[in-house]
C-alpha cells in the first residue's frame, strides 16, 4: 500500500502538470528553438536529406508546439502523444541509427537511440493514464 503523504503527491494536480510539461520538454523546447532560429530549422531538414525543407521544419514546428500544448492541457492526448511518439520513432531512426555510426560514435549514438525509446514510452504512458483517468469522470 502507498503511504498516504506518496499517494496525495501522486494525485495531486501540481505533479501532474509538471510531469507533463516535463515529458513535453523536448518537443516545445525544440519547437521554440526552430521558431525562433528559422534558418537553423531549415539546415536541420537540408542536413537530413528532407525536402521540401520549409514546409517540412514548419510542420515539425507544429507538431511540436501543438502537441506539447495538447498534453500538458491534457486535451486529446491520445492523438497528441501518438503523434510526438510516431514523429519520435521516425526522427530517432533516421539520426541516431546507431547501428550504422562508426564504432568510436557507436555507445553514444546508442545511448541516444534508447533515451528516445524511453521517450516515446512516456508518451506511451502518458496516453493510457489520460484515457483511465478520462473514464473515471
């Protein structure tokens, strides 16, 4: 049983909205940098092979200020947390395939590669409890 001091910190609305903007993290800080620093948000997508890069960095912008905003206001975070999870998957394959960096770059890569895994389980997680909490009401 949870000792009830652990139990009213895990209920309480304060930890969970900062567990949210904490999770989201990546994303928004992310998003504000390639909003603020267009020209940076263009050489990421040219740097990656990614065309049209434009409409792409001001996609990727959207995706992230949007969903991050949608979790941590806890609206539609299924679709939110899907989203930022599947960007996660595809973005972590294409630059952290640590299988494909040389030997010297390898653990680094690698040690990337699984923190994004742990992100999108997060993400993952964060959807469930939203849609247990959502039927509880």
């Amino acid at each position: 049983m949870t000792p009830a001091p652990i139990s009213k910190l895990l209920n309480s609305f304060a930890l969970e909205l900062i567990v949210r903007v904490a999770l989201t993290c990546p994303f928004w800080l992310s998003g504000l940098t390639k909003l603020f620093n267009w020209s940076a948000a263009i050489g990421e997508m040219n740097h990656f092979g990614l065309s049209p890069a434009a409409p792409l960095a001001a996609g990727v912008i959207l995706l992230q200020l949007s969903g991050s905003i949608a979790i941590i206001l806890g609206r539609q975070v299924w679709l939110a947390a899907g989203a930022l999870g599947i960007f996660t998957a595809v973005a972590t394959l294409k630059a952290h395939a640590y299988w494909t960096f040389p030997e010297a770059e390898r653990a680094a890569q690698g040690n990337i590669f699984f923190e994004h895994v742990a992100i999108i389980a997060g993400l993952a997680l964060v959807a469930i409890l939203s849609e247990k909490t959502s039927r509880r009401v």
